[in-house]
C-alpha cells in the first residue's frame, strides 16, 4: 500500500495470488522506485524481490533472495538463500555475486549508500556466548575494497544497519541477548560513538534526512516509546511518544 502523509489517496500497488506475503524492503533514494520481497506459497518460482514504481506499474522480479536495499537509484543489494551477498541492476540484469558463502560465520543486513558508492552488511561469528561478536564491513559495489569497519562483542546481531543521507556514515543497532545499542561510525572507520546507553530495542532506526538525529524505540522509561537521539555532540535522547500502548517501527 501507498498513501500521501496526509492520509489521502490510500493505493494498493501489488496485488498477486491467494497465500503469499509481501515484504517491504526499500524506497530508491529518488523515491521513483520500490524494492519488496514476495513469498508465495502456491507458486513458490513467481516469488522472490520486485521492483515496482510507485503508481503500481512496471513490476519485475529480478531474483530469489532476501532483505533487498538499494544501492543509489539504479542498482539492489541483497542475500542469497546460500548465504551470499549479490547486486543486481533493476533491469534484472548484471548479477554479480559481492560475498561468497561464509564459512563459520553467517552474513546479513546487505545496504547500500544513497550514492551507490558503497555496500555494507553484518558479519555474525560463529561462536557460543559470551564470545559472540559481529562485524560491520564495508565494499565497494563491485565487492573490491573489502574491509572491516567495526567489531562488537557480546551480540548476536545487527537488526538495523543504514547509511547516512550523505552517505558519510553508517548507524547499526547492535542487539545482545538483554539489550541493543545504536553506534555510528564514518565509511573510513573512525568516530565509533554508541548513543544510546544500551536502552534502545532491537527493532529499526533511522536516520532523519539531514542527518542529525536517529529516531528509533526503546523501554528506559519503563514502556515502549518513539525517541530521538542526536548524532553530533554529547548524546541526548529525547521522548516522543507517551502512551500506554506499544510504539515500535518509526521512521521518518
């Protein structure tokens, strides 16, 4: 489904066949697209990731495959049932494989910069607790230039990665077995900053456009509420929501 923020011009832009589910995954950063993922259960060969414009028009499967984010406007990164990273145009065309099947780790969050100069993606080790750790690495879209930007211990994965508007930054939300913190970190390497305290949940998070804040959930004051974190200067978090109900999914 679609809508304006207004609330008006409700549309449906995939209607398919009974018993199949439809995963969103991205926007283009020019909003002239959409990239989803669909199960279907009675003709499994029709699902897969999508792309789609936004008035419901000019659908394409590109391939089988998971978690689908965009690499600039014109290309999808995204995982293999095999455990490999790909990147496809939106033509369906110039498959290319980034990141062969790991071996004794597992690889997933695959997103690429607004720019569509880079792609980065999580690498879990493993390993049992405590010893758990993950991996925040970075590639060109070619797969060259292949490095490791960042090691956290003590989780078992990253439920959020995304690159910056500027593409200058990438936030991860680091998840452990009774907490998550959200980090960020330059495409270089430096300025890893955790903003968080480890009180956000292991949901999404989200840069605003300009940048200076991520919005995102969490249960320190003692029920599930939106809050904002800045993202230069001293950390501060700021509540959002203050309802009795469960707030979760923001996004701006």
């Amino acid at each position: 489904m679609s809508v304006n923020p207004d609330g008006s011009e409700l549309d449906t832009l995939v209607i398919d066949i009974q018993y199949s589910y439809v995963h969103l995954g991205d926007w283009s950063p020019d909003a002239r697209k959409l990239v989803f993922r669909l199960i279907s259960y009675i003709r499994p060969s029709e699902g897969g990731i999508h792309v789609i414009n936004p008035d419901g028009s000019g659908k394409l499967r590109l391939d089988e495959g998971y978690d689908p984010r965009f690499c600039g406007n014109d290309k999808v990164v995204y995982s293999g049932y095999d455990g490999s990273i790909f990147i496809i145009g939106l033509d369906g065309q110039g498959k290319t494989q980034l990141q062969p099947p790991p071996f004794a780790s597992g690889l997933s969050r695959p997103v690429g910069s607004p720019d569509g100069k880079k792609v980065a993606f999580c690498r879990t080790l493993v390993v049992p607790p405590p010893t758990q750790a993950c991996w925040l690495e970075i590639m060109k879209p070619d797969g060259s230039g292949h490095t490791k930007l960042a090691e956290i211990r003590g989780v078992h994965s990253f439920a959020e990665i995304e690159f910056s508007p500027d593409s200058k930054r990438v936030l991860f939300l680091a998840v452990g077995e009774t907490s998550a913190e959200i980090y960020t970190i330059n495409i270089d390497g430096s300025g890893l900053r955790a903003l968080t305290g480890k009180s956000a949940m292991g949901e999404c998070a989200r840069w605003s456009r300009d940048g200076s804040q991520i919005v995102f959930t969490s249960m320190r004051d003692g029920n599930q509420e939106i809050y904002t974190v800045n993202t230069d200067g001293p950390p501060i978090l700021r509540r959002l929501t203050h309802d009795p109900a469960n707030d979760y999914n923001p996004d701006w």
